[in-house]
C-alpha cells in the first residue's frame, strides 16, 4: 500500500522526512500571511486562523513523533516496562525545557514559533494520560515495584530533563 506521495503505508517516516513537512508547514503559513494581506479586520482574522493552523501542524507532527519514537523503542526493550511512553515523556520534558527558554530568550521571536513547538508538537507529543493508565494498570496488576520505579523515575528524570533543555537553551542564547 502506498501513500499519495508514492511512499510505502510500512516503516516509519525518517527524520530527513519528518523536517521536510515541517518546512512544508512553515511554508504554507508564509502563503497564507501573504495571500490574506489586506484591511485591518481581515488581517486579524487570518492571524487567528493561522495559530489555529500551525498549532494543528505541530500536534500532526508531535503525534507521529510520539508514535515513531514510542514504538520504536518498545519494539527494541519490548513492553514489561513501558519504555516507550517513558523515553517519550523525558525527551518531552526537555523539549518544552529547550523551547520555552530559547523562545523567551529571543528579543523578537516570530509567535509561530511559540503556536508550532511549546504547543502544538510537545502538546500533541507528550503522554502524560499514558502513563497515567500505564501506572494504574501496572497496579491493577499488582505490580507494584514497576509502578513504584515507573512514577519516581518519570518525575526525577522529567525534571533534570527540563532543567538540561533550559540549561542548554542558555548556552545557545
């Protein structure tokens, strides 16, 4: 089975792959911008239509990232332990670190930036519902030692990974 872009339904998108839609994005919010100039009213109207854009092509691509990342590294530790969902929370944590620093460190940063990334991708990226129900359902199970290690494991390396993302954000900057 293929896709409209001749490309097999199999396998998971590459990251080469990944950024060109996001350039793909990015271009279509320049299109808009330009098309829709005109009066005061209907400008404003368009910049409220394009948040609502770019943050919808940010949770695209947060979603398939979360799916990517999360299924390929289930399928490599497998799924006693919920790598997956626990790789994808940490890398989350130091994604909004590193944007939310960086974006505030910029004099003039275009709010694009703000609507795609801290919004849109880490919003739609995040699993915090999953680990939710994963903890409750490593209870359910009593599997206690693995909830216990998954939840102070999932909190203490969230942190450091949003303190390493600010920190590196910092150095950048």
């Amino acid at each position: 089975m293929m896709t409209p872009d001749g490309e097999s339904c199999r396998g998971v998108m590459s990251p080469a792959r990944f950024l060109v839609k996001i350039k793909i994005g990015l271009n279509l919010t320049l299109f808009l911008r330009e098309r829709f100039r005109g009066d005061a009213d209907h400008r404003e109207e368009t910049l409220h239509l394009q948040k609502y854009i770019i943050v919808a092509l940010g949770g695209s691509l947060g979603t398939l990232a979360r799916y990517w990342v999360g299924s390929t590294i289930s399928g490599k530790m497998g799924t006693r332990f919920p790598y997956g969902t626990f790789v994808v929370n940490i890398s989350a944590c130091l994604f909004i670190g590193f944007a939310m620093v960086l974006l505030g460190r910029r004099a003039d940063p275009n709010p694009a930036w703000r609507f795609l990334i801290p919004i849109g991708f880490v919003g739609a990226y995040s699993t915090f519902s999953t680990f939710e129900w994963e903890t409750f359902s490593s209870l359910q199970t009593a599997a206690f030692f693995v909830a216990g290690v998954y939840v102070v494991a999932s909190i203490v390396l969230g942190f450091v990974a949003v303190w390493c993302g600010a920190f590196l954000a910092r150095l950048l900057s």
